[in-house]
C-alpha cells in the first residue's frame, strides 16, 4: 500500500492494479469464509512468511480491506476464475504446511527429511499454476495469478520457498520427493550409531569413550567425507555431522593433543642453525670478490684546471 | 664499511685540507689526491683525485709505475660501473646504405611494416598470455600435489605421532623442488635470477644486459619460477612474467632465433636496437598485464620505466599487446577452469571483487590511509636496507654457482620449517566455511570440523593467502596470527629475494602488507566501541598490501593503476594513490627503490631522468674520454684489425676523420662508425683494392648488417691474411655521416639530456674547427650521481 507513496505519477496504473489484487482478496474471502483468516495472512503482503504472528493484529485489517472491496467490483473478464482462486486456495493451503514443517525442523536441522513431501506438493501445485496450459474453460492461471500486478505476491512467495530448498540442497538427500536417497539412510543409520555409543559412556569417563567409539566416530568422519566430495549431502547430514563433531570435540575432549613439541623444536632449531653455519663458513672461507678498477683515459686535468683559472679572472 | 674505496668528492662543502692527508691510507698510498684547487667563493677545496692518475704520465714516478702494473683490486660495492655492459644503438645509424635502401622502399613496403608492426604486436601478446597460463597451470597442479603429500602425511602423522617426521617431509621436499630451480639458474643462466624487472629496466633505458632477452633465459627463467614458487620459497610468478613477455617481444619481433638458428625470413627490417627495443617495452607491458590482469598498468609501466622513447603510435600498439595478453590468458585459463569462453577471469594474481558495499570507504578514513602509507614506507625502507646488506654479502661472499644452489635449499628448507613451526603452536582455529576458500585445510589440533588459521597463511601459496587476507569473513584471522605471520614471513621475504632463484617480489610484499593491513583492520574495529563502521578488515588489508609494495619497489603510477585493475574497483583509485605516494616519500627519505639498489648493485650504468642536480659546473671536457681513437675515412685494413683487437680497449664507436693535408693538427670529424659495422665489413671483405679488381662484386647491402644482428663475431673469428692487412678500407658508404656532436663547454645537463631523450651512444665533442677533442658514452655519464655529500663520482671496474 506504500505504493501510492512511492510513485505517484503512476498512479492510475497502480490504483488498478491495486483494486485487482484486493478483488482477488475479496473473491476469496467472500467464496471461503472458514478458511479466511489463515489465507489473508498467508496472502497478507505484510508477512508473507510469517506464520507464528498472532492473528487478531491483522483482523481489523482485514476486515476494512472487506469492506472496501465491496464497493468496488469489476467486470467479469477483469477478475480470476473459480478455477483459477481454487488453485490459489490449494496453493496457499500447501504453503502453509510447508512452512509449518519448516519452522518447526529449524533446530537441529531437519528440512529435507521432514518437509520433502510438503515441499513437492508445494512444487506440484505451482508448477500448475504456472503451466501455460489451459485449465477447464479456456483459462490459463498463469497470467492472471502470476502476472497481472509488479509485486508478483505468489510468484514471490514461492521464490522464498524455493531459495530455502536450494540453500539447504535437500535435492542431494531426496529421492524424487518419494523419500530420502540410499546414502542419506546410511549415514543416518551410521549417525544413530555413533550416537549410541557416545550415549553409552557419556556418564563415565571420556577418555574410555574416546577410545571405544573412535571406530564408529572415524567411519561416521569417512563416510561423511566421501558423500562431501560426491556432493550427496544435504544441510540436514552437514549439521548432524557438525553436532557429532563438536561432542567429539568439544564436549568429550577427543581431538589430539599436542604432544611431540621437543622432537618438533629439535628439528626446526636443527635447521634454523643450518644457515648461520652456512653463511659463517662462506664468510671465512669463501675468498672475496674483488673487481679490478679501471682507468678511463680522460682529458688531462692541467687543461680543464687551466680553463677554470682562466675563466676566475 | 672500511674497504669501501673512498669517494672523491665534488661538493663544494668546505672540507679541511688535512682531510685529504687523513684518507692517503685509504688509497694504498697509490691513489694521492694530486691536484687540489682553492677557488673562490669561501675557501671550498675541490678534490679531483682519481681523474689525474691516467692522464698525467710524464709525472709518474718510477714508484708509480710498478703499482699501475697491476690493476687495483677493490671488493664490490654499489659505487662502481661494469665494464660489461653496453649501450644499446637506439639512435638510427644514417649511412648511405639506409638511405638507398628508404629510397628503394615503396608506399606500400612502409604500410606493411605498419601493419607487421601490429602483427609483431599481437604476437607478442598472445605469446605471453600462453606462457603466463602454462606457469599458471603448471604451478597450481605441482603445488597441489606437494600441499596434498604434505598434507595427508600431516594428518597421518597427527594421529599416530612423529610430526617431526612431517617436517622433515616437508623441507626435503622444498629444498629439492628449489634445488631443481636454482641449479639450472645457477648453472645455466645466471641473469635468469631474481625477478628480472631491474634487467628490463635498465634494457629499456637502452643497457645492454648480456644474454638477457635470449630464448635460453625465457626458458630457465619459466622453469625457474615454477620451481621456486612450487618449493615454497616466499616468492611470485608475477615478476618473472615481465621478463618473460620482454624476452618473448625480442625474440618474435626478429623473426628468427639465433639459439635454435632458424631463421623465418620474416620481420627482418626490425633487427636492430631501435625496433627491438620498442617491442620489449611491447612485451614487458604484455607481461604486466597477464600477471596482474592489468592492460592499462602494462601500458603505464612501459611508459614509466622506459620513458624517454614513446610516441602515440607506439603506446597504442603497446595497449594493444597488453590487451591480447591479458585476454589469451582469460581464454585459456577459462578452458582450464572447464569454463570456456569466460574472458572475465583477470591475471594471474586474481585479487577477487571487492564488493562495493563492503569496501566502501569515508572522508574520515583518509588520514587512516595515509598513516598506513607512511607505515608501508617505512617498513618498505627496512626491508630495502636489509636485502641491501645481504646483497652485497652475497655478491662477496656467495658467487660460486654450487654455494648460491645450497643457500637457496637452505632457504626452502628454513621457509618450510619456520612454516611448521608457526602452523604447529598455533592455537587459532576457524570453522571450515562453506565454501572452501580454503584450498587445502590442516586441522592438527583442532576440533574436527575446524581448520588451523595459520595454515591458510602458510600452507598454501603466496598468491591464495594475499586473497584469502582480501576476502575472508571478519573474524577469520586473529591478531596474534596476523601479527606473527607478518613478522616471520617479512624477514622470510627479505632473505629470499635475490638468492639464485627466479622469483619476483610483488606477491611477498602484497602479503606482508595485506597480513598487518588486515591486523591494522581488526585493531581498528576492537579499539572502537562502535565496530561496524571499521567492519571490513579486507579494504585495509588491501591498502596495506598497497603501502607496503610501494614500499618496497617505489612504482607510482604504473602501481596504482595495477593495483586498481587488480581490484576491478575504481572507487579504490584514491586511497591507493594517497597510500603509494605517502609510502614514496617516507620510504625515499630513508633508501631507495628495491628494483634500483639491486640495478646499482650490478654495476650498471643507469641514466636516470635528469642530470644529478649541481652538476651544471661540469662540463663535456670534464666528462668526456680522451684521447679518442680516430680512423681515417679511408683506413688500412691492419689499423682497423688491430684497434679492433686490443682488449685494453674495447671501443665500439670510432669517429671517422679526414686529415687536413699537410698539418700536424688533429683531423676534422666526418662521421662515426661502429665496431659491429667494422666487423661486417672486415668479414664480408670489402676492400678498396678488391672492389677494383673485382668488378662485378655484389654490393654491400643493410641486409648484410642485420643478418649479423644481434651477435656480431667477435674480431678474433675473422680472419685477415698478411696481404688483406695492407689493403685499404673506404669508409664512407657505411659510416654515419651526420654524427650528434657538441662542443667543449657544454654543461653535464645538457650533454645528459641529449643522451636521454635521441637515445645516444656516442657522443663527439669537438673542438671550435670541428676536430675531435673527446667522446663522451654513456659510462662518462652515468658516474656522476649525487650522495650524500654532494656530486660524486664512481670507478668503473672489471666484473
């Protein structure tokens, strides 16, 4: 709504677009009713993402933007089918799911293994909406829902979906949105053991745990390596491997210790000492380079000193 | 140091007339200043001691005599000139047989040696590129294999124990790889070391360094600057690559090799000192420009090292190898990167982009700059005094070819040790970052999952550790780190340049300034409650690596410009320039530029822009050689065999005269010739007597002359039979009939202005009758220098 600030010499041009987009509320709240709070928070260009928001801050809201819609109503042809608003219904219901899944396996991370199925119901129902392919009645949702105003809400609704998976690679662990690849398994079956095993001496003491889990721990760290290099890994392995990592390291104390600092500086003062024998020896025994000098002819000085006093008086 | 012989001193500074007894010991007792003048003007003494030696022979007493029998031997020092190295003939020789053969020349000849000179050009360029990318590559795939030997044999032994054994791994295996480098060096092609830019320098300033554009010195400089950038050792490859593309501009603008004695028929108008020298000043800015991705720093360094012969035509040629260079190397390196068709990949050196927002700097950081300019300076000063000192040890004491190959192992093997050293009792550890700026990762002691910070500063190359002090996040590195890190690896890179290497300095400089540019950063950010506004460490990292360069090698211009390209950020073009030319001042107040402490070392007689200043008292009579030997314009063979041959006397330009009949009184000046025009004609026989009896003999043509370029036989080779001798020689074809001269009483500032801007050789003095009195050369000239106690003058010498 900023945008009549913003641009006021467009005015014309935004005042529709702006009146479209509100109809498409309007419709939509008018055809659904229950569903009517949870999609205009869903569809709300406030908080696009944001789903944890109490509800009652944005029911007045709302309920003016009902109201004023009602005033104006455009022609048939202006406004979306029922096709189409039903698509958006399925889009913004799909929405939410996702993004429920995805806050609630923020921590530790679990988006791809929780959340593929959401994400590829997401992806289909989009990928619906925007074929060119024409719906029942001749109509394609792709303008209408996609196209017809410069903020592209659900465009860009999807476009932050889509940017999480891509940054979580949860392609690499998902197997056609069906479920998690082979790899990915494994290593979580390896994962669960290590953690066992950690969770077997984590009363005791760390060093017996050092010792007997380094097996399970070292083949966790190789396996995880390899799927590293293959690129078969996913932010959920990537942050399951780093916990592991810092309760091996961290918590349990296991990485190496510094231990062979006398062999280490023995060595290197060894070598330090080298060039300093190097450069004394070649001091002193080395013979000196000498240049022999030269004597250019040159004009005989009598003359030149003869011209100055000649010039002084 | 007491056997630094004595300077004679020109300053018109009150001196005591006792010091003069004080120094007799000095001199051996030989070397008495003889003559001292009181002038007016307040009692000032004028010492002309050395100057009256030679010349007052009737004055040489018996004593004298059996001291000048042997020459005086005096250890190296940075006050001498070499009897070495020659000028280039830049001036063009204006003889009868090139203006026949301009006559001869058509409209079109002259539009095609326009458009082979391009052709030349872009040649040049892509040749560069090629060889920048093979050294590129070629360094990047041996390093990886050394660091991933290294490194797996460093985790192998950080679980089971005996990392000393790691170290040992990893010196033997630098020491070897330079060995490898230092020996072909060292054996094969001394002028290959260092980082060659003070060679080119003094090329383009018209010195002809022995050997140093040859095909051998390309390939043992190539080869050599592999191996010592994949031994370790604290060094670049961007140095090396200037020379390289200087050698490759001589080579391909003659259109022929000598060293491989093929001979293409092509381009053979360009064989001579003129034409070859503007190609290297072609080649060297293509090699700038492929080593820092820098087409316009190539041009600008051309322009200033070799300022004094440029035209339009010639810098715009120039641009455009530095173009072609810049992008062969895109090219390539793109297919290499299995990128192909990328051009946008710069140099060889690649600082990466400096996001805008992130290096965006303020007014108030202006004084900062410059205060970290001033640091560079200094700290460039020190570095300058110290490799100084270790030169001229080096030149005493280190000369024999096995000696420079062992302290070079030496090096390496320190360099890899003072590296473990670091990397092992570092406790800095940083989490391995998503994206792997770091290419090879140690972990040793730290949580899995997390990598040595001081690992990414050594164990890697130079070139990776200047980007990653750039352009890791803040927080990467820790002031401890950063702080030690500079120290170690200043002192690692003062000691390694100039050993027998091939190996530049830009790169080393460019860290040690980026590793307390960056500790200056995150000091600034820490002492400030509000850090934000300091947050990129990286901007200061690269200002720093800016001062410290300049520092260090004193480029102005050309530098900025390189270093803004390198960038690929304009808005950078004012801090760097506050900073170098801060860095300048301060660091000249104290020495002088690395590049030119080591042109001075090597005895080469360098013309600087201008005259040293309160020379003009000086004038050509005081400056020139005399007596000169003269030939007649009609000469007998033997005179001129026999001249030619006397090695106490390796002239190379003679005056022509003609005799005025039946007078004792010295010839007038007709002409001068060359010693290289001498032996082309002594070989090609062209004898008055034969041309009479010989009718139909084939003319000498200019031809002739360049197909003996660049290597002239030496006199020794030709042979002249005992009849031959007694022949006459007409000189008048060949010799240069309009000679540059000047009369007696020029001043040394005028005398040297003229050698600077035509590109002299050889310069007659004559008398108000047009008789030779002198010759003045570009040693006469460049003996003069100011210190620090006024004009002083240096001793040439046999080395």
């Amino acid at each position: 709504m900023s945008l009549h600030k913003n641009s006021p010499f467009l005015v014309l041009l935004v005042l529709s677009t702006y009146a479209l987009a509100s109809s498409v509320g309007g419709n939509l709240t008018a055809s659904d009713s229950a569903d009517k709070l949870k999609q205009s928070l869903s569809l709300s260009p406030a908080a696009p993402v944001v789903v944890g928001v109490d509800s009652t801050v944005f029911k007045p809201g709302v309920d003016s933007l009902f109201s004023l819609n009602l005033l104006s109503s455009f022609p048939e042809d202006l406004e979306i089918s029922d096709y189409c608003s039903d698509l958006l219904h399925i889009f913004g219901q799909r929405y939410v799911a996702y993004v429920n899944c995805l806050v609630t396996a923020a921590r530790p991370v679990k988006v791809c293994q929780n959340c593929f199925s959401s994400y590829g119901s997401l992806m289909n129902i989009y990928t619906n909406i925007s074929s060119d392919q024409m719906g029942p009645g001749n109509v394609s949702c792709r303008d209408s829902l996609l196209r017809s105003d410069h903020l592209m809400l659900v465009y860009l609704l999807y476009s932050n979906m889509e940017d999480i998976w891509t940054k979580s690679a949860c392609d690499n662990c998902i197997k056609g949105f069906q479920s998690l690849t082979n790899d990915t398994l494994y290593f979580i079956s390896t994962l669960n053991q290590t953690l066992t095993c950690f969770e077997k001496y984590q009363q005791g003491n760390h060093t017996e745990l050092c010792k007997d889990c380094k097996n399970a721990y070292r083949d966790l760290n190789e396996l995880y390596s390899r799927m590293e290099t293959n690129l078969t890994m996913c932010i959920d392995i990537e942050d399951s491997m780093n916990m592991t990592r810092r309760l091996w390291s961290k918590n349990f104390n296991c990485s190496f210790p510094r231990e062979e600092t006398v062999p280490v500086i023995a060595v290197s003062s060894f070598m330090l000492f080298l060039p300093i024998i190097f450069y004394l020896s070649s001091f002193l025994h080395s013979e000196q380079k000498k240049r022999k000098l030269i004597h250019p002819k040159r004009a005989k000085s009598y003359t030149t000193l003869m011209n100055i006093q000649d010039k002084l008086s | 140091m007491a056997n630094i012989a004595k300077k004679v001193s020109w300053s018109s500074r009150a001196e005591e007339s006792g010091a003069a007894g004080e120094r007799t010991p000095l001199f051996n007792g030989s070397e008495q200043p003889r003559l001292s003048r009181q002038l007016s003007g307040g009692g000032s003494v004028f010492q002309i001691g050395r100057l009256s030696t030679v010349d007052l022979e009737e004055e040489i007493t018996s004593d004298e005599d059996s001291l000048r029998g042997r020459p005086k031997e005096i250890p190296h020092n940075e006050k001498l000139l070499s009897l070495k190295y020659e000028s280039l003939d830049y001036d063009n020789i204006e003889n009868q047989l090139f203006l026949e053969e301009e006559r001869r020349m058509s409209y079109m000849g002259f539009r095609c040696l326009e458009i082979s000179r391009w052709v030349v050009c872009g040649l040049i360029g892509f040749l560069t590129g090629l060889i920048a990318c093979f050294i590129d590559i070629a360094v990047e795939e041996l390093a990886g294999i050394k660091y991933r030997v290294v490194k797996q044999n460093i985790e192998k032994f950080t679980e089971v124990g005996g990392l000393s054994i790691s170290l040992i791994l990893w010196a033997v295996l630098n020491a070897s790889i330079v060995m490898l480098g230092a020996i072909i060096v060292a054996f094969f092609e001394p002028i290959a070391a260092g980082s060659g830019i003070p060679q080119i320098k003094c090329y383009l300033n018209g010195v002809k360094i022995p050997r140093v554009v040859r095909l051998k010195t390309l390939v043992v400089k190539v080869c050599g600057v592999i191996c010592s950038v994949v031994g370790g050792l604290a060094v670049g490859k961007e140095g090396p690559m200037i020379h390289s593309g200087a050698v490759v501009a001589a080579g391909v603008s003659q259109g022929r090799s000598t060293s491989l004695k093929r001979d293409f028929k092509i381009f053979e108008y360009f064989r001579r000192d003129t034409e070859k020298r503007d190609f290297v000043s072609a080649g060297a800015a293509a090699g700038v420009s492929a080593a820092f991705g820098a087409p316009v720093g190539g041009v600008l360094f051309a322009l200033e090292e070799g300022a004094s012969f440029w035209n339009q035509m010639l810098t715009w040629r120039i641009f455009f190898a530095s173009m072609i260079s810049t992008f062969t190397l895109n090219f390539f390196l793109s297919i290499y990167h299995k990128n192909p068709g990328d051009l946008s990949n710069p140099g060889l050196i690649n600082f990466g982009r400096f996001e805008s927002d992130s290096g965006a700097y303020n007014l108030y950081e202006i004084p900062l700059f410059i205060a970290m300019g001033a640091i560079g300076g200094l700290l460039g000063a020190l570095f300058n005094v110290l490799n100084y000192w270790l030169t001229i040890f080096r030149i005493r004491y280190v000369h024999r070819p096995c000696l420079q190959v062992m302290e070079a192992m030496l090096v390496a093997a320190v360099t890899a040790t003072v590296s473990f050293t670091m990397i092992y009792f570092s406790n800095d550890c940083q989490p391995l970052g998503p994206e792997h700026n770091e290419e090879y990762p140690l972990q040793l002691f730290c949580a899995d999952g997390e990598y040595n910070s001081m690992a990414t500063a050594f164990f890697n190359t130079p070139e990776r550790s200047v980007r990653s002090l750039f352009h890791n996040q803040p927080g990467t590195y820790n002031p401890l780190t950063l702080g030690l890190f500079t120290l170690t690896y200043f002192f690692l890179a003062c000691w390694t340049y100039g050993l027998a290497v091939s190996a530049g300095v830009f790169i080393p400089s460019l860290l040690i300034g980026a590793a307390w540019g960056r500790l200056f950063g995150i000091l600034l950010a820490s002492i400030t409650s509000n850090g934000s506004i300091w947050a990129d460490p990286g901007k200061y990292a690269l200002i720093g690596a800016a001062a410290q360069l300049g520092g260090i090698v004193r480029m102005t211009l050309s530098l900025t410009v390189i270093m803004v390209e390198a960038t690929g950020n304009v808005t950078y073009g004012l801090p760097i320039m506050l900073v170098l030319m801060t860095a300048k001042i301060v660091g000249d107040y104290f020495v002088e530029g690395l590049y030119d402490i080591h042109i001075k070392l090597q005895s080469v007689p360098f013309l600087h822009l201008e005259a040293p200043a309160t020379s003009h008292w000086l004038t050509a009579r005081e400056v020139m050689g005399s007596p000169v030997t003269c030939l007649n314009r009609i000469e007998k063979v033997g005179t001129i065999v026999d001249i030619l041959s006397n090695t106490s006397t390796n002239h190379n330009g003679f005056p022509v005269v003609v005799q005025v009949t039946g007078s004792d009184e010295p010839a007038k000046l007709c002409g001068l010739i060359l010693r290289s025009q001498l032996i082309v004609l002594l070989k090609h026989k062209v004898f008055v007597e034969l041309a009479r009896s010989r009718l139909t003999q084939r003319k000498l043509q200019l031809k002739d002359f360049r197909d003996a370029y660049p290597r002239f036989p030496p006199i020794q080779s030709i042979h002249v039979s005992q009849d031959e001798r007694e022949c006459m020689m007409d000189l008048t074809e060949f010799m240069n009939a309009t000679p540059y001269t000047v009369p007696q009483e020029t001043s040394l500032p005028r005398v040297f202005k003229l050698f600077r801007a035509l590109g002299l050789r050889h310069l007659v003095v004559v008398d108000d009758e047009n008789r030779v009195v002198g010759l003045v050369t570009r040693k006469d000239l460049a003996r003069y220098h100011l210190g620090k106690h006024g004009l002083e003058e240096l001793q040439v010498a046999q080395t």
